[in-house]
C-alpha cells in the first residue's frame, strides 16, 4: 500500500519504521532535510524535502496514486490543510494529528465536512491507555481485540502464588479458569509456552481472556482487583488534564502537582472537582506532606523522562500505589525494562499504534486479513487477529490435525460474539476472528502459521 506522511518527528519516524517492517511503500515529507536523511538511512523510504500544505510536494510525492496520506507535523492547521489538500489530489483516505483540545469537540465535524478519514489527539490517546491501566491496576499493560470482547493483559506472578511450579495445562482443571499463558518472560528469555511448561514466581506473563475470565483468574490467583479511588500526577501538561477529566467523570479522587503557577489557575479552572497543587512534584518533602506512603495510584506525568523515571523509582520504594510512567524516548529499552517503573507509556509509540490500527483495518478491506497487531514483550512477540474468509485452507481442519509453526500459539477464536479458548477438536471457521501470538515476525494471511 502507498502511503505518504507530512512529518518526520517521533511520531512520523515511528509511523515509517513499523509501516516499513510491514512492507509499505513509504514517502516521508519533511522541511527538515537532516532527519529525512536520518530516516532515509534508517528503513526503505524514500524523502522529500518540502511543506506537506504543498500542492506541488505532495505530487512530488505521488499523492495522485497513494492509497493513504498521514499527517503529524507539529501544526495542528497544517495537518488539516495538508490532510484536505491531499484529499482534493489524490481522492486517497487522509489522517491527521490534532493536539488542541480546542478541537476535541469538533473532530465529527472534521471529519464529515473535510473528509478527514481519522483524527487523533496524541495526548488524549495516551490519557486512554494510562486510565485503562488504572482502572485494573493489577495490569503491566493492556491490549484489546474485536472490539474489547477479548484482552492481552500482562502481569508479574507474585512471590507465594499458586501459579508457582504449576503447569499450564494445570490451570483449566485447579483453577477454573479459561485463560490462555501466551507468553513467558524469564529474566532476560521469551518463550511461548505449551501445556508442560511450568511457571515460576516472578516470571512476567502474557495472557488472553475475556474480560470476566480474566476478572476471574486476577480472584483465584490473589491479585487484586479492586478499582483506585485516589490518583496522584506529577505534571500538568494536556496528558494530565485530559487523564484527571476522564478519572473524575468515573468518580476518582484527582490530586495534580505542577510547578507552574499560571497553568495550575488554569488547571483550576478546567478541572474544579481536582486538586490541583503548585509545587516542584520532585520535591520529596512534597510527596510525603500529600500523603505519597499512602497512593493508590501514581503518574508521572513531567516533560523529562529523568525526572519521571527518578519519581515512579521513588513512590515505588515507598508505596504500594500503582505506577504509570511516561517516557518520550525508549534508548535504553533493556535497562527500562529491568527497572521497577510499573507501567510505561511511551505517547508517540500509542499515537503511532492507533494509526497503524487504522491502516490495517483499510489493508483488510483492501485483501488482507489482518485486523489487528501488537507487538508485545519489547517488540520481540507480535499478537495478531486474522478475519478469517472464504477459500481459505485451514477452514474445517482440527488443530490437531494442523502442522503449527514453532513458537506460535493460537491463543482464541471469537464466533458471532462468543470467544472460544481453542482445544485439540475445535476448528477455524468462515467468519471467524482468530488471534494468533507468535515470536515469527511478517506473518500476512492466516495460512502463514502452518509450517
């Protein structure tokens, strides 16, 4: 598939480097020439120098032929001309970033009158991802397939638990549970375990389950599952606001720190029912005076990545509250991910991740069979959900009977709204949603986890 993005920031370079790994023909617009040059090095893109609002670039670029048009440039205003420029040109589906929450209340309208396919606001989706991590706190990360009907959670087994020494195949019979232990995280080894593999304390797991399945196994394993009541953020940008607007409306107590005086009044004025505090939220004298010994959740929220990663370090070592880390650039991944930082979100990685959703789904229509796709565990396992059509082969055959890949697991099937953890007997049929978790990467079409 063609496609064109105006802006070659975090979210452009991002956008280029999966879509690239996907096999797309990419053309980056940018008017910086250094990170053009930078991307053009880095994966198979072709750049051009220019404004993306440019009739004359985006034909340059090929708008006449391109099936999709991305623009995340840092102007809201050039994003939407671009987006409209492009749509006029090349009759191609066009998606724009927009981070003005002026804006948030007209997206339909922007969407209906200019024909802009998708807008997404960066800060709003990362304030989605942090409120659904609060909201089941037990949860490292959250991922959902057809349509919330079933989640990829991740945790780490406590020390003591009965999931200690258990095999997989143990939990249907001892604890009653329809969940699926999709992949294993062993100090530094991923594995996607079969039935004999036996889990340990400590190990980081991945697993599918329905949302009352998995309600269900958080009861028989002891970890909890009580909703938040209190929630303390360190920094008051728009991730902050937009994450305090979304807790409030479900009832949750909001306590905000921010050092700037002028954006706590105003804090203050979009957010009454919030406790907003002027102060430094680094200062430890702070923390301990607003009660940090006794959060039940914790964000930070601050423009440094130090800063933020010093903070969750700090509640961590003196809290049992349930931690949210933002971090704009991931350089030391394996170093991250040994540190105790809860859960980490990375806004431009989730912005990029919603547009590529979108991508996928137009790819479906267009032939493809992949709905959605995650990659998981540091991008070292990919979660899939194939729409399963007509004259494919594996329709009707058990899966005992199929000859599966290394390293991949079927992990569920969702037929006509119901999710089916599969067995040896069951079988894919026409019109089913089938979710695949493997450590192969490029898989296109359902027939690639055959052997």
């Amino acid at each position: 598939m063609k496609t064109i993005i105006a802006g070659c920031g975090k979210v452009g370079s991002t956008l280029a480097e999966q879509l690239n790994r996907e096999g797309h023909d990419i053309t980056l617009i940018d008017v910086n020439r250094t990170a053009l040059e930078k991307a053009s090095s880095s994966y198979d893109v072709i750049g051009i120098v220019g404004n993306g609002i440019s009739y004359s670039v985006q034909s340059e670029a090929g708008i006449e032929d391109a099936d999709l048009f991305i623009a995340v440039t840092d102007s809201d205003e050039i994003n939407l001309l671009s987006c409209l420029i492009a749509k006029k040109a090349g009759n191609c589906k066009t998606i724009a970033r927009v981070r003005n929450p002026i804006y948030d209340n007209e997206t339909a309208f922007l969407r209906n009158e200019l024909g802009i396919s998708m807008i997404i606001n960066p800060e709003m989706a990362a304030a989605r991802e942090i409120g659904r991590l609060v909201l089941f706190p037990s949860a490292i990360e959250i991922d959902t397939f057809a349509r919330g009907r079933v989640e990829l959670l991740k945790i780490q087994i406590p020390k003591d638990s009965v999931l200690h020494q258990l095999h997989i195949f143990e939990l249907v019979e001892k604890l009653r549970c329809d969940v699926l232990i999709c992949a294993v995280e062993r100090e530094d080894e991923v594995i996607i375990p079969d039935g004999n593999f036996v889990l340990q304390e400590l190990d980081t797991i991945s697993f599918v389950a329905s949302p009352k399945q998995t309600y269900n196994f958080f009861k028989k394993i002891g970890i909890k599952t009580t909703s938040i009541k209190h929630c303390m953020i360190v920094g008051g940008g728009k991730i902050a606001y937009h994450l305090a607007k979304q807790l409030l409306g479900l009832g949750l107590h909001v306590k905000i720190v921010e050092r700037d005086r002028v954006r706590c009044e105003e804090l203050s004025i979009l957010l009454p029912d919030a406790v907003i505090i002027q102060g430094d939220g680094t200062n430890e004298t702070l923390l301990q005076e607003e009660g940090i010994e006794y959060a039940e959740c914790f964000v930070s929220l601050t423009d440094v990545d130090e800063e933020n990663i010093l903070l969750s370090l700090y509640v961590a070592s003196c809290s049992k509250a349930k931690i949210v880390t933002k971090i704009n650039r991931i350089s030391f991944t394996e170093i991250i991910a040994h540190l105790n930082l809860g859960s980490i979100i990375c806004p431009k990685n989730i912005t990029a991740e919603y547009i590529l959703q979108y991508v996928r789904a137009m790819q479906n229509s267009m032939g493809s069979n992949i709905e959605t796709l995650y990659r998981i565990v540091n991008d070292k396992v990919e979660a899939l959900a194939f729409n399963i059509k007509k004259d494919s082969p594996i329709i009707g055959k058990t899966f005992d009977k199929l000859s599966l890949k290394s390293n991949l697991l079927i992990c569920s099937i969702i037929r006509k709204g119901k999710t089916i953890t599969p067995r040896g007997q069951d079988m894919i049929m026409v019109g089913d949603q089938v979710i695949v978790v493997t450590t192969n990467s490029g898989l296109k079409d359902i027939c690639d986890i055959l052997r």
